[in-house]
C-alpha cells in the first residue's frame, strides 16, 4: 500500500506544530525518525490505541523510520496526564511484561522487522543527579503549573507531587536519546510531547515536529474508548466479536471509525461519505467497516465468517452455530458469580452494569436484579449483550 505525504498529513490528523518544517522535511527525501512512546500500564490493546499506531505504520510504509518507545522508565514514575490524583507507578518487571504483549498486538499491522525497539531505562536510570538537574532547568515551575489538570487538582485541593513534573522532562529527554524528527501521539499528550522539542533545543538538537491524532470514542458514542467504560474493541477478541461490537456503534461515528480504523483510501472514503449523505443504509456501510476492521486484524475469510455469523444471529433471529460449553460445580451460583466464572464479562462490576441495564439474559429470559441465583445443576443457556452466549452444564 502506497502513503503519500498528503495522507500523512492529513488522515486522522489534529494538528501538526510546525506543520511547515514537517513538510519540508518529508520534501527533503530524508528517511525521518519517528518515534511513538508507550509507557505499557496494560497489556490488552483496543482500536482506540491502534489509530495512533496506524499513523505510525503509515510513516513505515512511506519508508520512514519508526521507533517504538517503551517507557518501562517512565512508567514508574507515571504520566500524570488528565489525572486527578497521582497515577500508582508500575515496576519495571510489570511494564516489561506488558510490553511484550504490546508488541505481539502491533505487528498484527506493523512489520516488526522494520521497527525499531527502545526502553527508556536504558539511559534514564543512569542519569546523574547533575543531568537530572539540568534537566529540570528546561522548564519552570509556572510552565508546569498552567496544565489544565493541575488547575483542576488545586481546585479540588488534591495533591502535586514533585515527581510528577519530571515525567515530561524525561519523555522530552527520550527524543534527545532517540534523535527524533517527529513524535506522534494523542490529543492529550500534547504538552509532553512538545516538551521534546523544548529539551532537544536545549540539548543541541533540531527540535521534533509533533503530530496529534484524535481519541477514538467508544461503541457508546459518548466517552472515549476504554476497558473500563466497556465500550471498548479489543484488538485480541474474537472476530465475531469485533465484527459485533463494529455494528453497535452509532450512526454518527461511522465516517469516524471509517477513517481512524480501516485502511480505506481518503478518495474511496470521500464516496463513502457522500453515499451516507446521500441516504445509504447506514448498517450496511456498518458492515463494510466491520469487514474491514475484521481483515485488518485478521483476514478476508475471517471477516466473512463473522459476517455470516452475524446475519445468522441478527438477521435471521437464530443461534451461532457453535457454542462454548463452560462446566460449573455446585447447585447454584449467583448471576454474578456466574458471568465471571464463565469468563463473560472481565469484572464484577462489569456484570453489575450489563444487568442493570437489561443486556444479561438466562433461557432467552432477560434478569432483571443482580441477586439471582441460577441453577446450574442444569444445562443453562447464558446470553451477555448481543454477541456473547454460552452454554452452561453442570459437573
């Protein structure tokens, strides 16, 4: 697949500072270094992470060098970004783990052969006191202050630790490290992602350009993706799964999803955009971006297994054809209990929210209070939401 620097510039783009020096850069024929720094709190990536690593693999395919920066460094410090309260740091051995698991999910769309691999530990940890300090003397107090989200903290009378102002210092001093030509991140990184070009300057460097891409909002169409608002696509699920949750989004998002999830060309999405307007379906261009995603992440049979699947269930008013067996022990097990056993839902809480809001069903029966008990002496037909059922079947 052939990137152009329009669609570098442009697809799936908020701003770009300074968009004239990146321009020239990209002109000059230079193979560029761009760098993508991932502090790996999680191990389970969703499609809201993948818009800022498919920009990163379009920069790959236009010949350009992507370095993938894993931050198991600053991730025991902990990006204080858009927090109220200190985030809890990780050890390194966490981040390390994680990151590996990170890696496994990004070469489904990077090539892992062209990418290069950093950890920040390895010239963080060995700064001196002194670097350290001169370091700190990049910024100012007042600098860090004016973030929107230590305003917001001293309103609310919440704690600012010290060590908070040195995670942008240090994710500033990984692009010196890193002799980075541009940075790409989300909206809300800007601030730390700017301060590499502040510390780069001041470390002799050419200073980075910064490219921001959007934060993808969830299939509820209200808050941005995240597991734990469960409206969430996670890059790992089953592609029935994926193809499923792709469905429920609403009509609103489709252009959205379009252009920050498929690999779809801008004119092709043009038209796209245009049929929508013009009156098309929009669930069958929801079956296009489910397809897409689907092969994106697998392949083209894959996604036209799920899609059969799913008119099967949908369209048809029918079952999948196949069903998961879960054995439970004992008698009865309350509802609860028995989503997470059956691997269901990822969280109590989870469970909670889905029965509250009628999406539990037991029988084809919907349940309508997390206080029941089901039996599960007896073969039990459980359905979570519009996709997920399992069979249950007593020991």
């Amino acid at each position: 697949m052939k990137i152009d620097n329009k669609t570098l510039l442009t697809r799936g783009v908020v701003d770009v500072i300074v968009k004239e020096e990146l321009e020239a850069k990209l002109k000059s024929g230079k193979k560029l270094r761009v760098k993508l720094g991932i502090d790996p709190s999680g191990a389970d990536l969703h499609l809201g992470h993948m818009v800022v690593i498919k920009k990163l693999r379009e920069f790959q395919l236009a010949g350009h060098q992507v370095c993938l920066l894993f931050g198991n460094f600053t991730g025991q410090i902990g990006d204080p970004t858009d927090k109220l309260n200190a985030r809890k740091p990780k050890t390194q051995e966490e981040l390390e783990k994680n990151a590996t698991k990170y890696l496994e999910q990004v070469s489904k769309i990077l090539d892992p052969k062209d990418v290069e691999v950093a950890w920040n530990a390895d010239w963080l940890k060995n700064l001196t006191l002194a670097e350290v300090i001169k370091l700190a003397q990049t910024f100012t107090v007042h600098q860090m202050l004016e973030r929107d989200m230590y305003q917001e903290r001293i309103k609310k009378n919440h704690p600012i630790y010290m060590h908070e102002f040195l995670y942008p210092l240090m994710q500033g001093y990984d692009s010196v490290a890193l002799k980075a030509d541009l940075e790409l991140g989300g909206t809300d990184q800007t601030f730390n992602l700017l301060a590499g070009r502040t510390i780069q300057r001041a470390y002799g460097q050419e200073p980075q350009c910064v490219l921001t891409v959007p934060l993808l909002v969830g299939t509820d169409g209200n808050d941005k993706m995240g597991k734990s608002l469960g409206n969430y696509i996670g890059v790992n699920e089953a592609p029935k799964d994926i193809y499923g949750k792709t469905m429920s989004i609403p009509d609103n998002l489709i252009m959205n999803y379009f252009e920050l999830t498929t690999d779809i060309p801008l004119e092709e999405l043009a038209k796209i955009r245009k049929s929508l307007e013009e009156g098309e379906n929009p669930k069958n261009l929801k079956m296009r971006l489910a397809r897409e995603i689907v092969t994106l992440y697998h392949d083209t049979k894959t996604a036209q297994e799920a899609e059969k699947e799913f008119t099967e269930i949908f369209s048809n008013k029918g079952l999948p054809e196949e069903i998961e067996e879960k054995k439970l022990s004992g008698k009865k097990l309350n509802i609860i209990e028995l989503l997470a056993q059956t691997g269901l839902v990822s969280s109590k809480s989870e469970a909670k929210r889905l029965i509250l809001g009628g999406g539990v069903k037991v029988e084809g029966t919907k349940v309508e209070n997390s206080e029941v008990e089901i039996d599960v002496a007896k073969e039990k037909l459980i359905q979570v939401g519009k996709r997920k059922f399992i069979k249950v079947i007593g020991k």
